[in-house]
C-alpha cells in the first residue's frame, strides 16, 4: 500500500477510535464510573493527537485561510442536512440531529471569528 493511501486509512480508523472511545466514556459516565470515562476520554485525545499529526507531516493543509474557509461551508452544510434528516425522524433521534446542527452551525461562527483574526 502506497503511503498517501495507508495515511487515508490510517487517519479515518483514528478518527472512528475517537468517536467509540469517547461514545464509551459518555456509558461509562452514566454508569457512575467517572475515573474511567476520563481515562477514555483521555485516550481519545491521544488517538485524535495521531492522526493529527499524520495530517499535519503528510502537508494536508496547505493554506490555513483556504482550510478554515472550507471547513466553514462544510459545517454550514452539515447543519441544513441535519436539520433536515431531523424533519424526517421521531425522538429522540429529532433531538439529535437538531442539537448537532446548531453545533454545526455554532462551529462556523467560531471559524469565521478565527478567519476574521487570520
């Protein structure tokens, strides 16, 4: 396997860790076992830390303004399909998708405030 192609690999199973590890702290935390929710917590920092760093050595953001500029289009998007998707469910998954998306939506007023800084 080509390097770009194991880095591909690589990063989106680092990325799928993160998502388990920090699903298992938010169990975890409702079972009353803090200690181990931060534990996990803490490793999902780690595995983000990874691919991060495989990202940042691979040269994949080239240009910060261009990288915030298209992250910024990307969260607004997420946002109108996730309010959308929430149109089409019931609870608790209505809830959901409506609380991401005013995530999403929140993530790109904090990057357009960084871009304006940049």
């Amino acid at each position: 396997m080509k390097l770009e192609e194991y880095l591909d690999v690589w990063t989106k199973g680092e990325a799928y860790e993160i998502i388990e590890y920090l699903a298992a702290a938010m169990v975890a935390e409702e079972q009353g076992l803090s200690e181990v929710a931060q534990a996990l917590r803490t490793i999902a920092l780690e595995e983000a830390s990874h691919g991060a760093r495989a990202v940042k050595q691979a040269g994949w953001i080239k240009d910060l303004r261009e990288y915030i500029e298209e992250r910024i289009r990307e969260e607004k998007e997420a946002a109108v399909k996730r309010h959308e998707e929430a149109s089409h469910h019931e609870e608790p998954w209505k809830t959901l998708f409506e609380f991401t998306a005013r995530d999403e939506e929140r993530h790109a007023r904090i990057l357009e405030g960084l871009l304006k800084r940049l």
